[in-house]
C-alpha cells in the first residue's frame, strides 16, 4: 500500500464529482478559496499538532484519473446527463491551484485554517473528501499522542520514551501506518508497525508476545530460547503467568539483558517491584517497560506516583484517539472570485460562524516565549512586527515549493511548539481554554457579508 | 491503493518478524492453531457482525516479501543477530496451512473464533497484525451499522435506506473505503465513497454540498443551475440558509425533482414540515433524506416520534463506531503439536479466561427459528443434529476453498442473521445478554490445563 497511487483519485465522495460535472456542464469554474478548519476542539483536548499536511502535498501534485478509473465513472447512472467533454476533463486533470498549509508539528485551534485551497472551482472541490480524511484523522493522532507525551515526560525525564504499539486495533491496516506516522510527529520514539519505519523512517520497536512464552513448555525454556538469540538485546516479556515469578526466571537465564516489559496487572506496584528486583542484583540498567491499555490518564498517575519506567509502549488508545475518536475538520468555501470581482462567503448559523475570506493565523507571544494568544485575519493583513504567521504557501500553480522535511525535524518543530504552550494547556484538563482573536478587519468584513445575505433573504 | 499488495507484508508489529526470526533460529516451527475473537462486546453492543474476512483471505493467500522489503528488514538493527538463512525463509514465504472463519454478515458475540490459523509456528505469527487490524475495524463498523440499519427500519418500512457518508471523518483514507464496505454488509444500501463502490461493486451515493450553494450568488441560481443538470434526479440540499426558503425556492424551479436533504436543525420537525409543503402540492413521491451527526440513538427518535423520512445519510458515527471507537479483539495460540504430541494453551487470569484447543461454535435456535443460544465445544465434538455451525474451512493447505461472494449475498446473510436475533438483543440497550454456554469437554480440558500449569508454576 502506497499512501497515494492511482487508485486514490477515486478516495472521494461522488458528490465531489458530480458537482465538479454539473459546473463543468454549466461552463462555471470560477477562481475560489476553500479552507479547511477544525469546527471545536473534541473533548479532553485543550491544543492540536498538526499533521497530515505531506499526505495532502503528494496527493494534490500527484491527483489524475485513468482510463479504468473513468470508465467506472461512466458506468454510473448518476453521471447519465454528463457529456463525453468532462470525462475528458478528467482524462486531463491534474491540480492547477495554489494550497496554503500550517506545518505538521505546529499547536493548532479550533477555527484556525490548517488547509487552504486556491484553484478553479472545479479542482477544488474534488479535493475535498481526501484532504479532510487526511488532515483529520493524523491531527487527532499528534493531538492525542503529544498529551501522552507530555503525560510520560512530566517530571523532567524527557529521555523516557513512548512507542506505538496500536496497528492491530487502528481502523484498519493502513490507518495503523498513518497512526504511527502521526504519533511520532506528536513526540513518540518510535512504532511497532513496520511498513511505516520504512515509509517514513521511523524508529521501529518491539519485544515478544505471549504466544512466545506460551509456546513453549515452561517459562524459562521461552526465556532461554529467546535470549540465545537476542542475547544482550533481549527484553523479556515477563507477566505470561506471574510476573514476580516471570522476573525471577529471567535473572535465572541471564543478568545482562536488556529490559522487562509487564503488560498486566497494577502496573504502578508491578514496576515498583520489579526495579527493586533488579536494584537488589544490582542490575539498574536494566530497563522497565510498561503496556496494557495505556493512555495519558494513567500514565500521567503513574509518574505522579514515581513509577520506575524506563518507556511506555501504548496501542489502541492513541491509534483510535480513543476518548476523541473524530476531529470536526470541515472545508469551506470562503471567497469565490468572477467576472463581477471576489465575493466572499461565510456562515451565519448562531451555532456554527464561519468567516469568510482567506486569511492567516498570527501567534503572540509573551516576553518569555510562552504563546500568548492567537489571532485570526484576513490575508492581506500584517502583523509581522509583533507576531509570528502559520499559514505557508505549500504548492503554488500546480507545483510544490517546500521541500519535503523529515519526520525527525517535524517532531522537533512539536517539541519546540509544546515547549512555547502556557503551561495550564500543557494539563490533561484544562480551564483556561487558549485566546483566539479575529481581527477587526474579518469582524467588519463578515458584518457586512451577513446584511447583504439578510437582504437576499428577505428579497 | 489496493487493499492488499504486495507493500502489504510489511503491514505488520516488528515481534511478528522477530519472533519469526527467533523460532527459525531455534529451527523450532511446530505446527500450531491461533485463534481470534473478541474479549468482550463493547459498550452497547448486544451482538457483533463477522466481517473482514474476505481481505483476511486475499492477504493471507497473497502474502509474500520482496527484494526491497527484505533489504529494509536485513538494515535493521533489531535482526543483528539474524542469519541470511531467516531472510531466504522470508524470500520463499507462502502460507501453507489452514485457516478457519466465521462467514462475513454472521452474527457472533465475544470469546467466539471468528478466525482460526493452523500452520507452522512462524506462519501463524506473522499474520497476527493484518488479520486483527483487518477483522477488528470491520467488524466494528459492520456492529454499529447493523443497529443503525435495525433503528432506521423498526416501523417495519424496510425500503427506507441508510447510506454511508463517513470517509471524511473515517480514520484516514483507506479506512473510509473499508468502513464503507463494512457498513454496506451491516445492512446499508449504499456509500458515497467512489473508490468502494468500484472495489465491492456498491451503489454509490451523493446530493450536493452547502459548497453548490453557496458557489452562486443566490439560493435559486444555485438550485436552477443543480436542476438543469440533473433534471429529475436533482436531489436538492435545501438547509444552507433557511430550510423552509429552501423548500420554496426549490418549488420554485420544478416541481419533478427526486428530494430534498435536510442536514441541520431539528430534523424531526424540519422533516414534518417539509412533508406537509411537500404533500400540499400533491408531490408525495419528492423524498426527503436526512443527515448531520446521525446515529442508531437520534434514529430510533425520528422513527417512534413518526418522521416522514425516506432515507438516512450516516457518517461520522458509523465511519468512526463513535461511542465505541475500538474491538478488543484478540489472537491466542490455543494448540501446538511437536513431537511429543499435541499441547493445548490457555489463559487463566481472574479476569482473562481463554479456552484451550481448536473449536466450534454451535447455534441452536428455538422452534420458530429464533437464536437461542451458542455453544462454544472443541472441534472435534458434533452438535450438527441439534444446532448449526458458525465456523468453516475458507483455506485448505494455502489454497482458498470457498468461493469468494458477492457482497450482496453478505449483506442478505447479514439480513437473515438479524431477523433470527431475539427481541431483546435488537434493542439499542439491553439488559438480558445472549447466552453463550462452553461444552462440558471444553471445561474439563481447562481444568486440567490449569492444574498442569499450576504444577509448573509451584516447581
């Protein structure tokens, strides 16, 4: 599976389509602005990481449609009214636009636009259904796995690691590898699924299974068979049937290893336990790694009561989000130029303002370096002198003009985020929800917007 | 992206591989079964629709390893201590034994096998992954669709549909495709995800977004433009600015027009109303088709409360099985076989009891054919006079033996297996479980399993 091949171009809602085919059809394709933003932050979540952003640069530079592709369409009934001249539009298609994008590993909020899209009418709306099934579904997974970080990280020992364990309960093989993409993004060291370590190059991890243990007659037999072969590098997996019992044995079988990993019980007193085991044989580096269930709740009472753990090996809970398992990323139109000149476009609802134009996200800080709040304006605006902008062009006419960064430096840009968060964000819960401003000029612009269309309405 | 190819076989945990290499190295492969069930239903769930096992099958008869694949395990530091010999085993690999499955669209419950492997040892580990992450996400999405379905059809209307509209919010692209697939075999009648109509031959949905609208300068340019297009089958989105306007200005451009969707506000009222201007202009035949944030609890309101609806649009909440976004799905070694016999493997903790040996589950059912209760027996015991078997041999010596069905015939199995259910379980809540009773022989074989165990542990 690559992320992005040919088949891809038909990961899209029909709707997509057939709207692209009835503009084609009505010879509509004005110059519009669509920007993806994430409507409220889910519950439990005080920031977001960005990520998701490289998916969305290859697949916009790489969207085209082959003949089988287009054949499949044409077999559709709902593409009936449709002329031969937008299959061969399609046939032709490549993305000629501008796309805007916040760097992954940026903290990102509620209504601050990740993604913009600057194209024909056309191009831009088939983007739609990929660019939010990319964007939101790694940006929960950073979200989720940079609070487990800091959980894990909490009192000051930064080279205490977290690994990804989740493929086998991630929604499906492949979101398992873009899990894994997006939680090292969010600061893990690194993920049990191996296609992503060699996508992406990410560190990848791993000890046994029970089924190792289980597979043979006793305990110390696994354990001596194993360490035949992985010898100094050996972590043994030590709670198969009792983990006193399963520590033991290993000290039986050797006294250079490299750790234990225990991955049921009260993991708070089993590690305890065990490090005083192995204290006691003076084995200190030997290290303690902890499974089962983890999230950043648990984790983050486990350093509060001095757990002795060396790293975290955490499934299901970060791969799933699972106490927030869907991010409201929606993609709206926002400004639409014609013959006439631009128009804008927002949305009134009480319940759901969206404000219309393209614009930037600009980020204050404090003396200190510490984010001090955010404010959202049109695009035309500056505050260059006293702010910091996020928004970055990422492809312009079709083309991509930022190089590809690492993983590892996108990380780092995480890291550097996280450390720049006022602190009462950096806890699991949070009060003191961010500030986010929108400037005068966007106030004024979306004002004007909402009597022109109340005057439309009342016509 | 193909759901399997070749870039597949690295969609697997680093100890798959590991542990592979380990038994090679030890030149230890006794032949061996594995099972996967789930643990426990998840929060309100009564019951579980198998699925997933036909990418299991095509995985699994598909797997091998390339050149490019060997070299990026060879530079990995993890298999240091791994001869040439393991990477030639990985080279040559094709699944040899056996695999045993519960048919998709078959109701199950937790602790029964809906996956069963018999191969070698190494074999067998290295398909933990794929078969969990493939079983797991669409058996859960194939649950929370099935109630969905049960919700949108329990005034007994079963010509009224639900469609699957989550790839957006569907934990990244691909998981959009197999959720679509998923919930099509849980009873949908279709999908707005191309890419999955195209792969599983799935009728294929879509209206239009609030985008069509809000891309002309006014409602009823929008609507006229939609309508010239698709003429009668024009199915317009009516709530952009005020659903009760939007019914109007829609009469205004034809009054032969397939529906309209509603996808914001009270829908239950907004739905009423809509019927009523409907109705009044004797166009009763005009659907309405209602969306936003949908799931199985806000449906089974429209329904009592008598919505006048002909079909639903489900997204998020099937796409994600958002109340209950994980399966707890599980693979055991349960037996091996060396050369001193066949050695049953079971778990004993308290709270995480695993039967020992290969099995069957039995369905018995009352006279009037109404589910009764399972019975889960070792393999080798015979119900078939009083009850059916679930589980059946789908790969024989590496080859498939069943023939692949049409997803349609899935989806009637699905329909047949729900209409079988009793009452109480098709309720959204319910307090009486289904009884799943564990054959005599079966209990025996734990007890003295526990009691071998116990004696090794107290050596």
């Amino acid at each position: 599976m690559e992320i992005t091949n040919a088949t891809d171009s038909l990961l899209v809602d029909l709707y997509e389509l057939t709207m692209a085919a009835g503009y084609f059809e009505q010879n509509y394709n004005p110059w519009v602005c669509f920007e993806l933003f994430i409507r409220d932050l889910p519950p439990n979540r005080n920031f977001l990481i960005a990520a998701g952003l490289e998916q969305v640069i290859n697949y916009v530079t790489h969207l085209s449609f082959n003949q089988d592709q287009i054949e499949y369409l044409r077999s559709l009934s709902n593409f009936k009214y449709i002329s031969d001249d937008f299959f061969r539009y399609l046939h032709n298609f490549s993305f000629s636009g501008n796309l805007y994008g916040v760097p992954e590993g940026t903290v990102v909020f509620n209504d601050e636009p990740l993604i913009q899209v600057e194209a024909p009418l056309l191009e831009a709306q088939i983007l739609e259904t990929y660019l939010l099934s990319a964007i939101n579904f790694q940006t929960m997974v950073a979200s989720k796995s940079a609070r487990i970080y800091l959980a894990a990280t909490s009192d000051g020992k930064k080279q205490r690691g977290v690994m990804e364990f989740g493929s086998r309960r991630a929604h499906g093989p492949q979101a398992g590898v873009l899990a894994a993409r997006a939680s090292y993004i969010g600061g893990f060291i690194g993920t049990s699924n191996v296609l992503a370590g060699k996508l992406y190059q990410i560190p990848v991890y791993g000890t046994t299974a029970h089924s190792w243990t289980m597979a043979f007659n006793d305990e110390i037999t696994a354990f001596q068979r194993n360490y035949e072969i992985y010898k100094e590098d050996t972590i043994f997996l030590v709670d198969t049937y009792d983990t006193e019992t399963g520590i033991l044995n290993a000290l039986k079988v050797s006294l250079d290893f490299k750790g234990i990993r225990i991955d049921s019980g009260n993991l708070i007193e089993e590690a305890k336990k065990a490090r005083r085991i192995l204290d006691e044989q003076g084995l200190d580096k030997i290290m303690i790694l902890l499974s089962g269930d983890l999230n950043e709740y648990k984790i983050d009472e486990m350093i509060q009561e001095g757990t002795p753990v060396n790293a975290f090996g955490v499934g299901t809970q970060v791969a799933t989000s699972y106490d927030a398992p869907t991010l409201q990323g929606v993609y709206k139109l926002v400004e639409l130029t014609d013959e006439k000149g631009t128009h804008y476009r927002a949305k009134f609802s009480p319940d759901k303002i969206s404000y219309p134009g393209r614009k930037q996200v600009w980020r204050f800080f404090d003396k200190n370096s510490i984010m001090n709040h955010d404010l959202i304006a049109l695009n035309d605006e500056d505050f260059s002198s006293e702010a910091e902008s996020l928004i970055q062009c990422q492809i312009e006419n079709g083309q991509r003009v930022q190089k590809q960064v690492s993983l590892v430096s996108i990380q780092q840009r995480t890291k550097k985020n996280l450390s720049m968060l006022p602190e009462s964000l950096k806890h699991l819960r949070s009060d003191h929800p961010y500030s986010i401003k929108v400037s005068k000029t966007l106030k004024t612009l979306l004002n004007q917007l909402q009597n022109q269309v109340q005057n439309i309405t009342h016509d």
